[in-house]
C-alpha cells in the first residue's frame, strides 16, 4: 500500500517517487519540516516547506482513504456480495465520498419503510411492478396483512422498495451528481430582512450562480447568511431532464414506475446530492479562504522589523483615554502613560496631553510613534501629527492592532506584565509590533490577526494547523537569537515545544547569557533529537564561533573548517568574501564531503553572516502629518501599504481611518485571476484615487494610473 501511495503522490504533485519516499522516511525517522527543507536538501531534491508539507498530507490523506475502503470491503465480502467489479470499482475510487456512494446499497440501516415493506414480502410484487404485469391489483390483493391491510397499502409497499432500490443505484446517482455539477444553480432570497441591518448580505438576496462557476468567498457569505436566518439558500436544477434520465431506464412505465422515479429523484437523490455539493463547495472554499489567509499572514510575518528605535505605543481610545507605552531599542518596557488627547476631553485636558506626550518624546528619545488602528485611531492621529510639529525628527506609523487585546488579556501577557492593566499591555504589544512584527504576532492566536475573509465560517480545526504551519516555516526561515527571544517565539523552532521553550528561558535567567550553540544542549529536556533539529535555526550573536550566529548547522562545522583551510580565511573580510564568492561549488563539495546545495546554503550564510531575511521585504511607512479623507479627490496620486488581501481585491492603508479597497478590476489593465498574484500583505504601493464617498468614508482606490486606465 505505502509504494501505491508514493507512486500516486508523486504523480499528483508533479515529484519524482524518490522525493516522495524521501520525504516519508525522514518524517518516520522524527524529523521537523523546517530541518528537512533547510538541511537535507540534496536527500530531496531540493524540495521546500509547503512541497513537504504537501507530501506529508497527502500520504495522511491516502492513508485514510486506503483504510475505508478496506473497512468497506471487508464488510460487503461479510455479505457475500462482493464481486470482482465492485472490488475494482471501490479501489478506483479517489474520493472518500465515492467510497461512500459505492457502499450505500450494502450498509447497516435503520428500519425503513420499504425494509418493512421487503419483510412482509412484498418484493416479488415489486418485480411485477417492473414487468408491467396486468394483473398487478390481484397480486396486491393476495398479499395483504397486518402491516399492509388493502392492496392499495401493498402497492404503495412495493412502490416504496422500488424508490429505495432507485435512490441507491450508485451509476444513476453519479449521473446526477455530475449533471448537478454542470447544469445546477445554487440560488438565495431574502429571509428575514429585520436580522440584516446593515443590509451586508443586500446582493444575496435574490441571488443565483451556478454550481460549476460559483466563487468560494460567495459560498462562505451564503453559509454565513443561512446561519444568521437572513438568507434561505436552495438549488435550482433542471428536473424535467432528470426524471427524463432516470425514466427512459426502464422499458415500461406504468404509473407505479413514475411514482417510485419521483419519489426516489425528489425526496432521496436530489436532496443526497444537494447536502454532497453544498459540502464540497464549503471545503474547496475553506480551502481558498484558509490558503488566502495563510499567504496574507506569511507575508504580514516578514515585514521588514524597523531594529534599534525608540518606539512609542499609543492605544487610542475616546472617554478611557490612550494608553502609551515607551519601549527602548531592544523592545523592554520603559515607562507607561494614559494622556486624554481627543473628546470628550476638555480642552484643558487636551493641551496637558500635548505637553505629557511632547515631554515623554523628550525624556526617552522617541524616534517613532506607533498608533493603533482601532476606536479613536484617526482623532490620535490628527493629535500626535500636532504635537510632532515640534518634533521633526519624529515620525509615526498606524499599525494594525488586530489581536492586541487578545494577547493583552492571555495569560502569557499577564505572565510579561503582572502590574499593567489590559490596555497598558496592548500599548506595549503595539510599539513592539512595529520593531519587530514576528516575534510580537507569535504571541498571538493566528486567528485574531485579521489578515483573512471568513476565518470564523471555516473549519477551525484546518485553520489553525495552516496558520502554525505558516509561522513555523516563517519563524525557522528567519532563525531566532536565542538570548532574548521569548518562550512564545521559540516554541516555533523546529525540534522545541512549549516545555523545552520555557526551560531555555529559564536556564538564561539562572545561568546567564548563552554563549554558543553547544552550550544550549545543557537546557533541562533538550535532548540529541531535539537539539539536531532546532541547533540550526537558533541564533547566538554573542558566541565566539561566528558560526553559531549563522544558519550553518553544527553538523557542517567541520567541513566549514577545512573550507577555511583551504581558502585561507581567517575572518570575513572582503577578501574572504571574494574568495567565497568564486568558490566552484560542484567539485569543493565532492573534497568537503558536502552536498552541493548544502555548501550553496553555508555560502550564502557565511558571505552574509546574521542576515535577517526580512530585510528585504517592505517597511511600513512613516508620516508625519494626517491626511483626511475630505483632503483627497479623484485621480489622487498615494503611497499606502497593503493591509489585507481578499478574493475581490486588496485594501490599502493610505492614511485616512479607513482602508481603501483597490478592486480586482483596478488591480492591472491585464487580466488577473486573483489578487495574490499581484498584491501581497505589507507591500507598499502607489495608488490613485478611483471613487470616493465621503459620507461613507468609503475609498476606492485603482493600481492603473488614470491615463493607463483607457
């Protein structure tokens, strides 16, 4: 089974078999995605994270679907019903759903009326049904009983087992599966207008797309609606051809044929399809939604940290007050503040805020200020843009604070800062965010980050497991300096848990800083596996072998040694560099005992030692004074930064309080089949101003520069 299995897997996903076995074999053997990516290359090909993920899960999948089918035709043998093409067809069968299908006719049921019917023996009459036999009501007649008193109640008996046998024909039921598939629409209307006030589900409410065009983000606002009780949603199928199909079956057709087609078409069939496609489409559009989130999320994970700043928190609220906190280079608390700076303050209130913040400013060397994006965020922006006129040399930033106050109330926060109230630790989360968005997001639920569309309609289960997946490939792609990262952070590592986190943790706190990657192995339940998988992508910038701050693995020390022996480096200096850089990579790793690709990678890290990956991506961007949207006009040239990118389009932070939305129409003059292939979350982007409703402050925004847009 398991050489079926990677013969099929490889042909799937467009790999060589010995990828694929690869692949397996170093999962069985207890090691983690990220080592398997970075360290054992040349073992596969060279394959990535998300190929090896692929792989893993679709050989769980695989699995699964073998041990069903095994189940099923144990249980149709017990029977003695199990031929040589049932046999082949349920093997054939690639999804579990059609597993099911074939098994139907043979399952355990629950008593039903043409079982009852079967009991009181009225199959033959059924049989008679069949042959169109003319003297059907005498037969009837001859087998009334208890059960069945006339043999009007014996007909509709032997109707009854009729349906049944119909509703289970497994190549008729496929039949309308597929003609559903194609020709089906899936419809809405209106249900209760009252539960919609905002009236968000306004286009759905009379509403019609068909099965095989509809789109995954309407699939999921259907089921949102249907579960609110604002939309009825149904199917609208061409019945008249499906009776037609299933009528010219049979060679007579007599009035009992044309009931039993009826019922079985009407109350069996179509309903059983109906319940299979609307689940189908569910799953193919959590799918998308969870996919959609995850690449918007990967992308929020690597925006480039701005290292080194004195940063300023401002939680904006309206009657509460803001909560600031200032945070020194290396992102430890250094004072919190609440400042009272837009209504209902007083004025009075007001001018003290601005004397507070300015001071503040001073005392600790803010260079940058970073403003939440929730309640009040435009009037605290319009407020510190005021007092920054006496600070030129300050900037401030508007970062997205979803999920601030879920890591503000965890435990984990309570834990960092017992004393601080909720709102003075969603200022701190704020100002760290922007020094260094990884490893502040890390302690947050995936989910809270609100960089997806549905995340709440779809399976909970699949999102988090794609979402971990994301931040351990992103976390492990960028290493982790293991002196000051967090238990939070460095339970992503490959090979680490949240036990051996916190015993890292623990360990520096006692035993002070740790001075080499060989030293880690002294932590309480670190043991040689874990230490294998995880040496790699933790980070000590403090150790004397440059190489524990690189992504080289210790396995490769040795070789590294020899390759500066032969090089004759001593340190890496720019001629170092250059001798690195002109290294033939083929035959040196054949002499150094080293896969090409490893000696690539140990190339690269050396000739960038500390690197941090995401210092080629995006900064966010720094303002200095506000913009409101009465401010803007048609045809307005912006910078913004892409906050979230969904299925119709991107919104883009320009500077006003709310995000404008670039549709997928406005995206390229080319066409473009989804907004990913172009946008991603945290880049920057000039935009022009497309349509503009200010009552609604309501901004459309457009990647064609109005004299392309013709």
């Amino acid at each position: 089974m398991e050489n079926i299995n990677i013969e099929k897997i490889a042909q799937k996903l467009g790999l060589k078999e010995s990828q694929v076995s690869q692949v397996l074999d170093l999962t069985a053997e207890g090691n983690t995605i990220p080592f398997i990516a970075r360290y054992r290359k040349e073992m596969t090909g060279n394959l990535d994270e998300v190929e090896i993920k692929a792989i893993i899960d679709l050989d769980k999948s695989m699995t699964a679907l073998a041990e069903r089918k095994a189940t099923v035709l144990a249980k149709i043998e017990e029977q003695g019903k199990l031929t040589d093409a049932l046999r082949s067809e349920i093997e054939a069968a690639e999804k579990l759903a059609d597993v099911e299908e074939l098994y139907l006719p043979y399952k355990e049921k629950r008593r039903t009326k043409a079982t009852i019917a079967r009991e009181a023996g009225l199959f033959p009459l059924a049989r008679f049904i069949l042959q169109d036999a003319a003297n059907l009501q005498e037969e009837a007649e001859k087998l009334t009983s208890e059960a069945f008193p006339t043999a009007e109640a014996v007909l509709a008996g032997a109707v009854d087992i009729l349906t049944e046998a119909i509703s289970e024909d497994t190549k008729l039921r496929a039949w309308t599966y597929h003609e559903m598939q194609t020709n089906s629409s899936i419809v809405s209307s209106l249900k209760d207008g009252d539960l919609d006030e905002k009236q968000v589900f306004q286009i759905y409410y009379d509403f019609s797309e068909k099965i095989a065009t509809m789109q995954g983000y309407r699939t999921l606002a259907l089921n949102r609606g249907e579960k609110l009780g604002i939309l009825k949603v149904g199917f609208e199928h061409n019945l008249e051809k499906i009776l037609r199909f299933f009528e010219v079956r049979f060679k007579v057709k007599n009035a009992y044929i044309i009931e039993a087609v009826q019922q079985a078409v009407k109350k069996k069939i179509i309903p059983a399809m109906e319940r299979r496609i609307r689940t189908e489409l569910t799953e193919t559009a959590e799918d998308g939604a969870i996919q959609l989130f995850s690449d918007n999320l990967r992308h929020l994970l690597l925006i480039a940290p701005l290292k080194g700043r004195v940063v300023l928190g401002f939680d904006p609220a309206f009657r509460t007050g803001a909560k600031l906190a200032v945070v020194d280079a290396t992102g430890k608390m250094l004072t919190t503040h609440v400042i009272y700076p837009v209504a209902p303050a007083k004025p009075a209130q007001i001018e003290a805020s601005k004397k507070e913040l300015s001071e503040l400013i001073e005392q600790f060397g803010v260079e940058i200020i970073a403003i939440g994006n929730g309640t009040a965020s435009r009037e605290s922006e319009a407020f510190v843009a005021e007092v920054l006129k006496s600070h030129p040399s300050v900037s401030y930033v508007i970062v997205n604070e979803s999920g601030a106050s879920v890591y503000s109330a965890s435990e984990l926060a309570r834990h960092e800062f017992p004393d601080l109230t909720v709102e003075k630790r969603s200022a701190i989360s704020i100002a760290r965010r922007l020094q260094d968005p990884l490893a502040e997001l890390v302690k947050i639920d995936p989910k809270s980050i609100g960089v997806g569309q549905y995340q709440h309609d779809v399976s909970q289960k699949k999102l988090s497991e794609s979402l971990d997946f994301v931040v351990d490939t992103v976390v492990n792609q960028v290493g982790v300096n293991v002196n000051t990262a967090s238990p939070a952070l460095l339970a992503h590592v490959a090979g680490l848990n949240k036990t051996i986190s916190e015993n890292i943790v623990k360990y520096r706190e006692t035993e002070g800083l740790i001075w080499s990657r060989e030293a880690i192995k002294k932590v309480p339940r670190l043991g040689a596996k874990a230490f294998e998988q995880a040496a790699g992508f933790l980070r000590i910038p403090e150790s004397d072998n440059l190489l524990d701050n690189t992504g080289v693995h210790p396995e490769s020390y040795q070789a590294v040694e020899e390759l500066f022996k032969r090089l004759e480096i001593s340190s890496l200096d720019e001629s170092a560099q250059a001798k690195l850089k002109a290294v033939q990579t083929a035959s040196l790793a054949k002499e150094l005992g080293l896969g090409e690709e490893t000696l690539k990678d140990i190339i690269a890290d050396l000739l960038k030692p500390g690197r941090d990956l995401r210092d080629s991506f995006d900064a966010p961007v720094l303002r200095q004074d506000v913009l409101d949207i009465k401010d803007l006009r048609i045809g307005q040239k912006l910078e913004g930064v892409v906050r979230n990118v969904v299925d119709f389009g991107a919104f883009v932070d320009i500077g006003i309080h709310e995000d404008g939305l670039i549709h997928i129409s406005k995206i390229s003059k080319n066409f473009v089949k989804h907004p990913s292939q172009v946008l991603s979350v945290g880049d920057l982007v000039t935009v022009w101003v497309d349509k503009l409703d200010v009552e609604r402050e309501k901004v459309n925004l457009s990647l064609i520069a109005p004299n392309e847009s013709k």
